[in-house]
C-alpha cells in the first residue's frame, strides 16, 4: 500500500452551501489522492462536481474569456481561496452514448482511418476488382523534390485502350514515343506496335533539377487530358512509382470511393432494429470501402481484429492502455451496447487517460463502477501515476482499497436525518488510525455490518447448456457475471426459462437519464393519490381546476415564472447565475395550485415534506402508505418529495427506481437487480440487505442480484455462508479482496 503524503498547497473552499451541504470549511491538497467517502445522500457528489469541478470550470472560463456569461453554471454557493488547476470531470455511470456506436467510433479512430485511408488507400474497384491509389498533388511534387540530383526517368502513361486507332489519335496530338514492354517504341520510325501488347505513352525523358519542376507541372497537366491523371515514373534501375490524381480506376477507369462512405442500405447505422446490416455485416461502411486496403489490409479486416492487434498498426500509445486495462480482445466494429457495464466504463477511462494529463484537477465520482478487483487496481496505479505527473485528483469511493491508498480523506455525513456535513478531512494515516467516523471504524474492525441469518428456500434446478444450475426461491441469490460479458448469454437464457415456466419478472437498473429531472413525488406515483384528493377540494371545483392543473409538465399546471423548472437564470454583476423561482420558491407549479389548502397545510408546504412526514399527513391514503413503506425500508424516506431525480446521489437514485419498480410492477415472481450496490457505502449495504430480506420473505419475491462488485463479493461471502451473528471485521473485508470470484457465477441463499 502505498503511504500517505502531506502536501503544501491546498485548494480551500469556504461556506460551501451547494445542494444540502451545511456550510462548511474544507483543505484539498494540490498533487494529491483525495478520496471523499460517506454514505448516500451525504453530499459526496455536491462537494465534487457541484461546487469543486464547477468553479474550475468557472474559472477556465475567465482564463478562455468566454464571450458567453460565466456563471451559466447552476448554482455555485462557495467561497474559494487557492489557485485551481484546469479541471476534467468524469461524472458517476457511464455516459449515454448512441446507442449503435462502435468501439472504433467511441476511441476516435474511425476519423484517424479515414484521414489515413483518403492519403494511403489502397481503393477497390467493383467493376474491375482491381486496387488503386489516389495521390494528392502535394505528393507528388514532394516525391519529385526529394529525388537525389541528377535521377533520371520516364514520365509514363499507362492507355486504357491501345487499338491502332487510339494510338493513331495520339500520334496524329504529336505524340509518338511509346514504352511496349521494356523497349521504347517510336511509332513515326517502326509503326504502330502490335495490339494485345501493354503499352505506355512515352510522354518524355526527365532528369530531377530544381528547374524541372515547371516541366513535371506540365507532364502532369496533360496526363489530366490524356487518361485522368494516371502516370508512372519509371527510373533506370527498374523500379517504378505510380500516381493517380483521379478517383478513377487505373485499369478501368471506373470511378472509386476514397473515403469511409456510410453503408446506403442501413444509412450508416450498422445495425436495423437490433440486427446486424446484411449488406455491411454491421460495419457501417459501404462493401467497395470495406474492400479497400489500408496498410496492406482490407479495411473489413482491420474493423474486426481485435483492438492487440489493430492498435499495433494505428496507435501504439493507446494500445499501452487497452493492454493495461485488459480489454485487447475488443474489436474497433464491436457496437457499445454489446458490451458489459465494465468494459463501457473502462472505454471511458482509457478516452481519459489517452489524454497527456498533467498540472490538471481531476475530480472522478466512483470510476470503479462495472470494474473487478482486477482493473479497480489497474485503475487506481493509474491515479496514482497521475499524481506523480502533478495532477489533483479527487474521487468519490466506497471502496476500502482505494480508501487505504488516498493521500488524503475527506469524510461527509448525517446528523440527525440531515446529510451535508464534513465529519472529517485529513491524512489517511490519521484518519484510518484515529478518526471516529463511520467509515475509519469500518476499516479499523470497531463497527460491522450486520447482515441477518437467512433461512434457505424452496429450491428450483434448472439445465442451461448441459449444466445445472440451483436457484432458491423466494429469497435473494446472486449472480457475478463475467467481466467481458462471456456469460451474459448464460444469464439471459435463464431469465428466458424462466419466463417460459410462466414466471413475471421485473427489472431495475439505474434512473434513466431521460427522466433524472423528474419530480420525486410524481415519480414515486404519490402525487397521484394527492392530486386525487386536492380535486375533491371545494376550492378546487370553484376555480374549474382539471388534472392538467394538477400536473409538473402542462402548461396549465407549471409556473408561468420559470416554465416548471422551479429556477430561472439571472444578470448579476456580468455574470449568469441560476436561482430559486421567486414565484413558485421551487415548487415548479403555479400560485393558484400551490396556494390549495388540505389539511391545514398549502400544497407549497406540503411539497416541502419528506416522504416520512408525507406518510404521516395522509395516513388514510392506501397507496401512500404502500409507497411510503417502501421508501422506508430502502432508507430513502428522509428525501423531500419535492427533489428531483438529478439532485439524489447515485446510490439514492438506485434505490428509488426500486421502490418505483415496486410500486408500478405489481406483484412480480421474480425481482433482477443489476449493480444495486452502486453508490453505496458498505454501511447503506446493511440497511439494503434488510430491505431485500423484507421483499422476499414478505412479499414472496425471488431476488436475482447480477453485480460484479467487491461489495458483491462480501455480500456473496455472508450470504452463501450465513452466519447467525453476523458482521464483518476488517480482516474478513480485507480478506475478501484476495478472493478470486470473478467468472463465476452463485445461484445460492
């Protein structure tokens, strides 16, 4: 492990109020590890991206003078001392890319052989089926300059057609000299040669001098006229060197495509309605381009090697990367969607680290997402390399190695129901030996994760491939799927029996980001009980109120102020900043909804609640009570109902699209859980285990969690080997790590 540092220089952000967090003062080292741990809600990602990564950003803005107001960021409420480097920041999840991208596509190298292939190309004639190069001009003039003085040759044409009367033609222009096989041949002395023979047109004798290069100019100017641009210099010694100023072919004269031109059958898309293009076999390019050749490959073999051997010839110094990362048997056609989590995150890493980082802030928020033991240690060499290179880095992470090897930790955490609060900032030495939080007392074995003693259920056996596979029912079982998604296919042919025997199943994964400015009360579906009653009002039948004024998205329901986004931006000072709507303070619906009185309170109050209070308001609403009792047991009942989706931390977001599940999907057989420990401090496991527990011994719900996670790996460990005590000490969470589980996969209680 390597040792914590101290550094001397820090950046020092002062009343730090973004989002929830409580005013605070907090020291981050310049040149150093920092790692920001607590549990969700916290504040981790608002002291990170909120208001560190958004005020370098702010200032790179200043530094660039951007025409553009500086402040069109969303509210920055910091004071900050401190010189801030550039900033990068790599948010939580994997980005949304297109759905149908390529590897190639996503690394940048696809523009790199285009640009490569229109100087290079080897072009492949669908006529003719043969191969020809086009030449810029510039080439050609630079291959003349740099010929040793005093080279001589012959400037050739090669004739498309040599019948005697092509070649009268050309006598009749005045031209008579011809080059049939290795013998010059003067047509005014020895007549027309003999046809069936190749012939060239002889159209001069040249010797490389700095005057001559007005007579190459010419020669090239009438090879145009003659046969389109397509001549040979033919030295003394034999050899030869071809041009072709044409996209035409040389044999045929047909004309050829040198450039990646998009497959016409698919549009460039490569894949229609989740099958693969017939025409271009999903590569995206027309069949005559996949044909061609580019360093002495066809294009369609360079697309589907895989990326060991493609980055041998295109880009040794991202090959290092893909080599490091353990993701060389990619191929550059191999389509995003087609890969696990893991390998979409490590893509995005390796884009990142491609760069020449140095003298940057770089601010990560749990880049181990989808990873294994494996590359979360690769990964973290990586950070500390760019440390040495002088960069900052700030991470947020649950993992407890990346803990231990921090320079610098940085703790945030709840007091009361209220998150947002620094419990903790200082060297990792000191922190693992002597802080009293929560996560120190984890690593030091003085606090544990409880985990209940689960009885084993009723048990189903199913033959998948020629192997038999266990599964209980009715309780929770686990799946590690392989890095590389290599059993993925197991995995989903289970699902697919499953299915078969009549079994429902739900999903969750992560929120959408479609949705991640949803309100949390509507997307929980408790403003649909509410809305019910507050239409019932006498006051609301008086003023002709419809649902559509009862709604975050109609134009009769959202504040007319700020069109429902409850904030709106503001000149101050030359700058754009984003505040709170004066006229609906947030709540993104307009007075005359928002002025309702229901049991005492007006809805702008009632907005204001959490679900624990929105709970015990409406206790006579079945359905709020059903809900809320979901948001209770998966500990998210502290969040205000009026939050919208983007403003929870990851691990919130995942809990909540659960209950949402739970509350759309009805009574399911089947629960599948993908990377529910996302975002979760290994203390949120406990209460998460407690919450699964209760749905499948209450509500008779079989649980499939597929999760490649060390935090899988332990819950793994206490679930296959239940232990009616429980709890984890430091040294079996340790322990774990040296456990290889990866490329299994557990069907047990």
């Amino acid at each position: 492990m390597i040792s914590s540092k101290s550094s001397k220089a820090f950046i020092e952000l002062k009343n730090v109020y973004t989002n929830n967090l409580k005013g605070f003062s907090v020291k981050i080292p310049l040149k150093a590890l920092t790692v920001i741990v607590g549990p969700s809600g916290s504040g981790k990602s608002s002291l990170a991206f909120d208001t560190l990564a958004k005020i370098g950003l702010q200032r790179l803005k200043h530094l660039l003078n951007y025409s553009s107001p500086v402040l069109a960021e969303e509210g920055i409420k910091a004071e900050v001392s401190g010189a801030i480097p550039p900033v990068i920041a790599l948010a939580q999840g994997v980005r949304d890319w297109y759905p149908y991208k390529l590897v190639g596509e996503l690394l940048g190298l696809y523009p790199f052989l285009n640009n490569r292939f229109m100087r290079e190309g080897e072009y492949f004639c669908s006529a003719c089926k043969g191969y020809t190069r086009y030449t810029p001009f510039t080439e050609v003039v630079s291959f003349f300059e740099a010929l040793q003085e005093g080279t001589k040759f012959y400037f050739l044409l090669p004739l498309q057609m040599t019948s005697k009367k092509r070649l009268r033609y050309l006598y009749e222009q005045g031209f008579t000299r011809f080059l049939v096989g290795e013998r010059e041949w003067d047509v005014s002395e020895m007549g027309f040669p003999p046809e069936g023979k190749k012939v060239y047109l002889l159209l001069d004798r040249m010797v490389k001098k700095s005057e001559a290069l007005g007579r190459l100019f010419e020669n090239i100017r009438l090879s145009r006229e003659i046969n389109g641009g397509l001549f040979i210099l033919k030295f003394l010694d034999g050899e030869e060197r071809i041009f072709n100023l044409q996209a035409n072919c040389a044999f045929c004269g047909s004309p050829l495509i040198t450039f990646f031109k998009k497959c016409e059958a698919c549009e460039g898309i490569g894949y229609k309605e989740g099958k693969e293009c017939p025409i271009c076999s999903g590569l995206k390019l027309t069949p005559q381009v996949l044909e061609s050749k580019l360093f002495g490959k066809k294009i369609r073999e360079i697309l589907t090697l895989p990326l060991g051997d493609s980055l041998q010839i295109l880009q040794k110094s991202l090959l290092e990367k893909v080599q490091r990362f353990k993701v060389e048997y990619l191929s550059l056609s191999t389509p995003v969607f087609k890969l696990s989590l893991g390998e979409r995150k490590v893509l995005e890493l390796i884009l990142l680290f491609s760069l020449d980082l140095t003298d940057l802030l770089i601010v990560l928020d749990e880049p181990t997402l989808g990873l294994d033991l494996e590359r979360r240690l690769i990964l973290l060499s990586y950070l500390r390399e760019l440390v040495e290179m002088g960069n900052t880095l700030v991470v947020v992470e649950h993992d407890p190695i990346f803990i231990r090897s921090a320079d610098y930790i940085i703790e945030l955490g709840f007091k009361g129901k209220e998150g947002g609060y620094l419990l903790y900032q200082g060297e990792t030495s000191e922190f693992i030996s002597y802080a009293t939080t929560l996560t120190a007392k984890l690593l030091r074995g003085e606090e544990k994760i409880e985990i209940p003693y689960t009885e084993e259920g009723e048990k189903k056996s199913l033959s998948i491939d020629g192997e038999e596979l266990s599964l209980f029912l009715q309780n929770i079982n686990l799946f590690i799927p392989d890095f590389s998604n290599q059993n993925e296919k197991i995995f989903i042919t289970l699902i697919e029996k499953l299915r078969e025997e009549g079994f429902k199943i739900m999903f969750v994964d992560e929120v959408s980001s479609k949705v991640k400015d949803e309100v949390l009360i509507s997307y929980l579906k408790l403003w649909d009980s509410l809305r019910e009653v507050l239409l019932l009002l006498p006051e609301s039948r008086a003023k002709g109120l419809t649902k559509r004024h009862f709604s975050f998205h109609t134009k009769e329901g959202v504040c007319p102020n700020c069109q429902g986004k409850g904030y709106v931006f503001q000149e101050f000072e030359g700058k754009r900043e984003k505040t709170i709507c004066e006229e609906c303070l947030g709540r993104r619906l307009n007075r005359e909804v928002l002025n309702l009185v229901y049991k005492g309170y007006k809805l702008q109050d009632i907005l204001d609640f959490t679900i624990e209070e929105f709970k015990e308001v409406f206790a006579r609403l079945p359905k709020v009570q059903e809900i809320s009792l979901y948001a209770e047991k998966a500990g998210v009942a502290y969040l205000r109902v009026s939050q919208s989706l983007k403003e929870l931390s990851g691990g919130e977001r995942v809990r909540v699209n659960l209950v949402r599940m739970l509350v759309e999907g009805g009574k399911g057989d089947f629960l599948v859980l993908f990377y529910p420990f996302q975002g979760l401090h290994l203390k949120d496991v406990e209460g998460y285990y407690d919450f699964l527990h209760y749905l499948a011994t209450n509500k008779q719900l079989t649980i499939i969690i597929y999760d490649p996670s060390p935090v899988a790996q332990i819950f793994c460990q206490k679930v296959i080997n239940p232990n009616p005590q429980g709890g984890f000490t430091k040294e079996e969470i340790l322990n774990l790590y040296n456990l290889n589980l990866y490329n299994l996969f557990y069907f047990k209680n």
